[in-house]
C-alpha cells in the first residue's frame, strides 16, 4: 500500500528557506515520478513540481521557478522541495503525490505560511 508523509512545513519570514520532505513507502520513488503540489487559500490545488522517475528532466511552474529545487534520496525514499526567497504568495498547504498501476496517491500535507 502506497503512503506519503510529508514534513517540515512551518512558519517562515519573506525572504527566507524551508526544506520539505515526503516520506514514501509501498514505492520505490527512483522508479516513478513524483510531484509537489499546493494549495493556497481560496484556490485549486496546482502543480509545483515533478521530478522523473529517472531523475532526469524535471518540471517547476512559472512562480517557482528558480526559487524551488525538487530532489529525492533514494537511499531514504524520501521526496524534498527546497525552498527559497519564499514570498507571501507562496503561503499554501504542500502536498506530495505519485502515480502508480493508474491509482494516484496523497499525502495529508504540511502548511507553509510566509509571513511579511
């Protein structure tokens, strides 16, 4: 059975960095891609960032990008997004997700509020 935990959400400064991480099991996440998404108040959860099953060729959205860096540990099974110069717009609740035999699955989500 496919479970994701995600961690490391909190309360941060504008400007300033926060790491989150996904805790995966019943998945090896080198053999599948894996996605960051959020949820900010008021609005429909979208699309962060992806990262290949390979490792390859990842995805950031427009607002991300070059702020966020998404990376796994295959030793640990464990999803990250490194966030930087984080900004108001990006206070939301982070959520990671992955497909599998055509069954996506969630974690719960950790909040991230940047304050001014």
């Amino acid at each position: 059975q496919v479970q994701l935990v995600e961690s490391g959400g909190g309360l941060v400064q504008a400007g300033g960095s926060l790491r989150l991480s996904c805790a995966a099991s019943g998945i090896v996440l080198s053999d599948n891609g894996i996605s960051w998404y959020r949820q900010r108040p008021g609005n429909q959860r979208e699309l962060v960032a992806t990262i290949s099953s390979g490792g390859m060729t990842n995805y950031y959205a427009d607002s991300v990008k070059g702020r966020f860096t998404i990376s796994r540990d295959n030793a640990k099974n464990t999803l990250y997004l490194q966030m930087n110069n984080l900004k108001v717009e990006d206070t939301a609740v982070y959520y990671c997700t992955v497909l599998k035999n055509f069954m996506r699955t969630w974690g719960k989500g950790t909040l991230v509020t940047v304050s001014s």
